[in-house]
C-alpha cells in the first residue's frame, strides 16, 4: 500500500464492496449537499427591488443545482438525500426594513426555493450576541408569520458566543416567538417551531438545517456537504464485536478506532461528491461536515449505537461518557479524511429525528436533565424535543438559557429547537413524518418558576477565558 505512487492510489477490491454494503444496507449517504449564497449586495431601495435581486440571485447560481446533484448522485452510486439553499442572515440584508418587509423576503425565498427545486432553503436568520438593532427586532418579530406563510423556509437566531456572551433581552424574545410559531401552525402539530433553532456559537458553514446559514465571512457562493452514517458506524461495531465473542478480548479504545476508520470511509464519499458537484456547477468548495446525523429509518440510529456500546437503556449512567466517545472519534476521524472540515462535525442526538432516542424518552430512561448533560459532549444541543404545549414562554427562555450557557462557557457550538406542541401533554404523541420524526412529549420539570430570571434582560458577561488578545 505504501510502496508506490500507484499503489497509493489504488483501491483494493475489498474496501471497494464495503462501501457498496454501506450504501445498499447501512443507510450510507450523503445526508445533504447544501449551497451557500451570498445575497449581501441584494439590497435595494425598497423591499419591492431587494426581493427581486434576492431571487434573481438565488436563480442564477442554483437554477442547475438539484439536476447536477441527481446526475452525480447517479453517476457515482451514492445517494444525495437533500440539496438544500443557506443564504446570508437575512437581517444583514434587510437592514432598515420593518416587520412585514421580513416576511415579503421570507415568501421570496420560498418562492426561489421552489423555483430551484431545492429541500430546504436556510438563513433566515440574525446575529443578535451582543445587542439588537430595531431591525433586528423588527426581525425576530417577523419569524412566527413567516415560518408560519411558506412551506420551505428555516430560521434561526445566534443570541451568544463565548467571546461576547450571551444577550439576555434576545432570549426572552425567544420564549415567545417558539410559542408563537407552534400556535400559528397548531393545525400541524406546531410544526413551525422545528424549522426555528436557537444558537450560542452559530458557524456560518454548517450545511444541516435549521441552521444553516451563509456566513458574512463566505465566499459568494461555496457548497458545503453534510455526510452522515450512523447506520454504516452501528453495523461495523456490530461486526467487531461478534468477532471478539470471548470476554475480555476486545477494549473500548479499540471499539473507537473501529469508529475512527469507519468515519474516514464515510468521510471520503462525502469529499468526493461535493467536490464533483462544485465543480460541475463552478463554484467554490466549502466543507465537509462530519455530524452523524441520524433518520428516523429502522437501523439510521444514534442511540443504536449507546446499545451497542453497553448501556441497556439510552440516558442510563454512561450514556454521556459513550457520546463523548463518539463525538471525539468521529472527529478524528473524519479531519484525517478532508481537506476542510467545518461545520458542526460530531454526533447529533435530535430527539425527534431518532427512532430510539424517542423510545427512550417514551419508556422513561431519558430525561431532559440528561440530555442536557449529554450536550455538553455532543456536536449540538436540545434538538427536535417535543414538550407539552402548556409549557410558559419564559420557561421555554430558561431551558434555552441554560444550552446556550453550556455553548459559552465551553467554546463550542450549542443550539436549543423546542416545540411546544398545542393541546399536547405527557404521554401524548406527535409525528411530523419524513426526516422531521415522531416523539412522545417529553415531560419538563419545574414549569413556571424561572420567570424573575428571564426578566432581568441584559447580557451576561462573556467568560473571564474569553480574553485572549
């Protein structure tokens, strides 16, 4: 294999046949090829002519997107699941327009989405860490009706970081608006609230939805690919294991290697599409974003995996540490793999998106207490949790507030997606289908006792290890 250039290269017969057992039995996939486009010089003089260049836009640089994505697709074997949009947070490019201009841009991009034929188009977004303008706030009162008036459109709001803090104003609002959202589209089980995501450290190239967006930072336009395979990491631990059947003769560090490798395969299918896809359509190449991000498809599971690894229940005393392992592996993994990693990169733990992660919740074993624990090793946060729809705005505030703390103190990504489903409560049962899932509702402790927190407002202070100029 080292010898010579050649042999470098080659690709011996059996790696070949374990990735077509990946695609064709593991749930192997490209979980989503997501384009980034820059929409910050669309800005017109009235909302009438920034609606028309936004879409102008987004045609001109995706009008051969999903067509070029089936035809690699099909070319090279590999499924591509979604092709989705991330545009600039749209409160940078309305800067200066009120409420229902947001949501003339809000049915815009719908409008483009559709026209494109695109999944999902994200970034309807602000970046509100610090403080918020008036059309910030002009903004974020726009996002229930807009949410609630298209059928394509993700939002999200980055309301702290680990060098800014965290803005304690933008987080009161956001109780609200997840409340407002689940009313507006009550006749869908409050569908609204899972297109909305709340962020503390927001990357601006994260390819998964509901929070992609296309950072200030970005080029143009990039197109950034999320792979995804918990299938394909399960079926492997499985065959390890039941080739080691005598106690004792197989560790736990080398359980991780097996996940470590196993990503690097996944990860090279990833790169490789999204490299032919940028370079058929012409545009630049953005990351690979390792996240295992599980469906709800029998055997495309996360907490398959906690099984595996040893725990009887998901949420069971060694759940957290097996998720850390996880996320750790994965990582190394996938970086030796690709150029450019970015992104999330981790492991997901979206209750909803996740057959056994909704079992869990259903028979008991896992909590919202652990999965807050469990968020502190993983790539995410609280993600696609279904909760009664009786639960108070500020309540909702204080569960986010403590995520988005977890994100800061630690420098790392956290995001809280709540859906507080009306005429819901424990031991209800809501399911939005397709790659959205079903859940019970999950039980939340302590209902109304957070609101003199919430009320304080302000910002709280960014962590003394934040300085480092």
């Amino acid at each position: 294999m080292y010898g010579t250039g050649e042999t470098t290269t080659m690709l011996r017969s059996d790696q070949i046949l374990a990735t077509v057992e990946m695609i064709q039995k593991e749930n192997l996939d490209v979980r989503t090829v997501t384009m980034g486009i820059s929409l910050l010089d669309c800005r017109g003089g009235d909302v009438e002519e920034t609606c028309k260049r936004i879409h102008s836009r987004i045609i001109d640089y995706a009008g051969n997107f999903v067509a070029t994505c089936d035809v690699i697709s099909k070319k090279y074997g590999i499924p591509i699941v979604n092709k989705r949009i991330a545009v600039t947070p749209i409160a940078f490019v309305g800067a200066g327009f009120l409420r229902d201009d947001f949501i003339r841009i809000a049915k815009t991009l719908d409008q483009a989405a559709t026209a494109v034929g695109v999944d999902i188009l994200g970034g309807f977004s602000a970046q509100v860490e610090k403080g918020m303008t008036k059309t910030d706030r002009e903004f974020i009162a726009s996002i229930p009706e807009a949410l609630a008036q298209t059928e394509k459109i993700c939002a999200s709001i980055n309301i702290g970081t680990s060098q800014k803090g965290i803005n304690m104003d933008a987080l009161a609002m956001m109780g609200r608006t997840i409340k407002e959202l689940a009313e507006r589209t009550a006749d869908q089980g409050g569908f609204g609230a899972a297109k909305f995501v709340v962020f503390c450290n927001q990357p601006g190239d994260n390819p998964f939805m509901a929070g992609a967006i296309h950072g200030l930072e970005e080029a143009d336009a990039v197109l950034n690919v999320g792979v995804s395979g918990p299938g394909v990491i399960a079926r492997a631990l499985e065959r390890l294991i039941q080739k080691h059947p005598e106690p004792g003769s197989l560790r736990l560090d080398e359980l991780a290697e097996e996940i470590k490798q196993t990503t690097f395969r996944v990860t090279r299918c990833g790169e490789l599409i999204g490299r032919v896809v940028s370079k058929s359509l012409g545009i630049e190449f953005g990351v690979v974003d390792l996240s295992l991000a599980p469906t709800p498809t029998v055997g495309d599971s996360v907490g398959e995996i906690f099984k595996i690894l040893g725990v009887d229940a998901i949420g069971a005393p060694g759940t957290t540490a097996i998720l850390a392992m996880l996320n750790d592996a994965v990582k190394k993994g996938g970086i030796f793999a690709s150029k450019t990693v970015g992104g999330l990169s981790g492991a997901f733990i979206p209750v909803m998106e996740d057959a056994l992660l909704a079992e869990a919740v259903g028979d008991g074993s896992l909590c919202l207490e652990k999965l807050e624990a469990m968020t502190c090793v993983c790539s995410v946060g609280l993600d696609m949790i279904a909760i009664p729809g009786s639960v108070d705005a500020d309540t909702i505030s204080a569960i986010i507030a403590d995520e988005m703390a977890l994100g800061m103190i630690n420098c790392k990504t956290t995001a809280a997606r709540l859906i507080p489903v009306p005429g819901k409560e424990v031991g209800d049962y809501v399911s939005f289908g397709g790659l959205f899932g079903a859940s019970p509702i999950m039980p939340i402790r302590n209902i109304g006792k957070s609101s003199r927190f919430i009320a304080w407002g302000g910002r709280m202070p960014a962590p003394v290890h934040s300085f480092k100029n």
